[in-house]
C-alpha cells in the first residue's frame, strides 16, 4: 500500500516520472517558561520561488494564540512544503526558529521566513544531538530525499532512524516533545475497511514493504516507543493530499500534470475510494500544537476532508482543466496503463477522522477545503 505525506511530496519531485516528462514511465515501486530553539535542517531541493509569500504568513494566527511564553524548538526540513509553513506558525506563537541550513540558498530561506540560521546537515548525528539537547524540543519533518533514486523509501528510513534514536538520546528523561512526520496510511488505512483513527497504530514492515511507504513504519514506532524514555513524543500523520497556493510537486500537480498529457483525467473503475486532505497551515497548526501540549506517545490526524470520493476530485479537477473525467477499468495493464507508479495507491479508500486531535489539542482546521481550494484556481494558472 501507499499513502501520501511528507515523503511523497520528495518522491513526486525525485523519483515520479511525471517530473521527468514521462507520465507512463515505470520501474519506481511506489511507485512552557524556558525559550526553547527551533533548528531546522533545510533542502535546497525545498526552497521555492514563493518563500517571501510564506514569510508574511508571520502574522498568520497570532490573534488567537493566548500562550505567554516564548519556546526555542528544533524542527528538520524548515524549508520544505510543510515546514516553511510550520516556521511562521512558531514565529506567530511566539517562539524563536533556528534552521539548520547545508547551504547558502537554504539559510537565506530559511532568513527570509524569519528563522535564525545554524549551518549542518541530516548527515551530522551528533550536531543534531547537541541541538536537540540545547533545545527545549523537536520538529522532525526533513527526510534524505536524496537517497529516494538509489534506495527507494526504505533507504529514507534507513537513514532517519538513526536520527530518531540521536534525539531519544538527547531528550530521554527530559518530558521534551519530539513531534514527528508521519503518513495517514501507516497504520494501513487501505485495508482496514473502516474509517482509521489516531489509535490506530502504525503497522510494522517486512520484507515485502520494502519498496512501499508502510517501510517508513520503522521510524513512527520507534518515535512513539521514545515515550516509554521520557520523550514527549507524538506523530502527525499527514492527509494523503496537503494542499496549498505553493504546492509544486505534491499529488494534485501530478494529477493534472498527467490529465494534461493524456488529454483526459482519469479515477479508478467507479471513482468512489475515498481520500482525505488537508491545508498545510492547518497542518503547521496541528504541529505547533502538538509540540505545545500533545501528550506522549499519541498519533495525530492532520486531515480536514476525512474522506472525498476520488472521482470527485478528478472531475474538479477536469473542469477546471476543460477535460473529460474518465474512469479507468481496474485492470493490471489498464490502470497502470494511465496511472503509471500511481497504480498501486489509487484503488485504495483512505478515510480517516480527525476527532480524538481536535478534541485532545483543540486544533480545529480553518482552511479552504480540498474541493474549495481548487475552485481558487492556483493550481490551474493561465498559460
């Protein structure tokens, strides 16, 4: 099975053939009261066009926030999708941003969202551990994209396990949150047969995951079981589809990037599995507030639309387009036949509730849904 979260958004850009210009290529598997400092590890691959359009989001909920004190936080990936609208939720909070940057271009992103900048990277365990310790708490939303050619998902969480366990060794013992990135269908929302909740855990991986998103499982259990060590550590599994005005390489693009080459929009047999998404402010939100108050050991739902039948986002997105809405026969050659590395995923319903988050973090979503986002026209700019 496959979800969409964070990594998918590096693999559409790393290894989707969609980026490189074959829509049909195969071969990819997938297919309070202490300040505390927020350092984030940045990627160049992240940094786009439309950060100065993100770093006047500073502002962006700081009338409704009522905490007083001022909290230094460390956080990874400050200038991906995810994480450059999770620094100016911080900043808006109240708290300090630091962002661990490897480059140049990365720390002047990183400065245009209004973080302070520590140079390093990923790589470097024990400078992570040393900021971490320096901290007060983590945001972990980068992952070694880099490594998604060579070695697939399971290279990924190959790499960030040791990671996780640098910041268990930093923060055991110190009730420190650590607040972590994770995929909506971690615990197997494609074949529950159900609407999946927050306790739902993460299903662990074999073998024969090795090529799929569920080989990240590793790295969300051993971040819950930091709990047992004192770590107050949490996961925010994010919607299958997170939306937003600087969305460039997430799953709404690929869609429409293959319903443009092939003249149509496509859903699967009768189009009614359901996906869920979610506004990428609100999931800033929801990881602000996790680091904030979520207790330990807990999974969050960043999901808005717990469940929208795939044929109606093909058909909003085919009007937009000006093209037909087709389903595509659920056959072995057929679908992938369209879909391409998307065919293993799309057959499958995802729905998935938001209600023990809200009600435990009082988080309440405040952005355009899927649908509505799509009637503003940003993913559909005039040629």
């Amino acid at each position: 099975m496959k979800a969409f979260n964070t990594v998918f958004g590096h693999l559409l850009a790393q290894g989707n053939p969609l980026a490189q210009g074959n829509p049909l290529a195969q071969g990819n598997p997938l297919a309070q009261g202490n300040p505390l400092d927020v350092l984030i590890a940045g990627d160049d691959a992240e940094v786009k066009a439309l950060l100065p359009e993100r770093a006047r989001t500073t502002t962006y909920r700081a009338t409704s926030i009522t905490r007083t004190s001022s909290m230094r936080v460390f956080v990874t990936g400050g200038t991906g999708h995810s994480g450059s609208y999770i620094i100016p939720e911080l900043i808006a909070a109240g708290h300090e941003v630091t962002g661990l940057a490897r480059s140049d271009t990365a720390a002047t992103a990183l400065s245009a969202l209004g973080a302070k900048v520590r140079r390093g990277d990923l790589g470097d365990l024990d400078r992570l551990k040393e900021a971490a310790a320096d901290s007060d708490g983590v945001i972990h939303v980068a992952h070694r994209q880099d490594l998604l050619p060579s070695g697939g998902i399971h290279a990924v969480a190959a790499a960030e396990l040791p990671i996780m366990l640098a910041y268990g060794e930093a923060l055991a013992g110190t009730g420190k949150p650590l607040v972590a990135a994770g995929s909506i269908g971690s615990p197997g929302q494609g074949f529950l047969g159900r609407t999946a909740t927050e306790e739902d855990p993460a299903l662990p991986s074999g073998a024969e995951h090795k090529g799929t998103l569920r080989a990240r499982n590793v790295v969300e259990i051993t971040v819950i079981g930091l709990a047992e060590q004192g770590v107050r550590s949490s996961v925010v599994r994010i919607a299958n589809i997170a939306h937003s005005t600087t969305d460039r390489a997430g799953f709404l693009p690929t869609l429409i990037a293959l319903a443009k080459e092939k003249g149509f929009i496509g859903y699967p047999g009768d189009g009614a599995n359901l996906w869920n998404a979610v506004h990428i402010r609100d999931v800033a939100s929801l990881f602000r507030l996790a680091l904030e108050k979520g207790p330990a050991g807990k999974y969050w739902h960043a999901v808005h639309d717990e469940g929208i039948p795939f044929r109606e986002i093909t058909e909003a997105i085919g009007s937009r387009l000006g093209l037909p809405a087709v389903s595509v026969p659920v056959d072995e050659l057929v679908l992938p036949g369209y879909f391409g590395f998307l065919a293993n995923i799309v057959t499958q319903s995802y729905p998935a509730s938001n209600l023990v988050t809200r009600r435990t973090l009082g988080w309440e979503p405040a952005q355009p849904r899927l649908l509505a986002d799509l009637d503003n026209g940003h993913y559909f700019p005039a040629s």
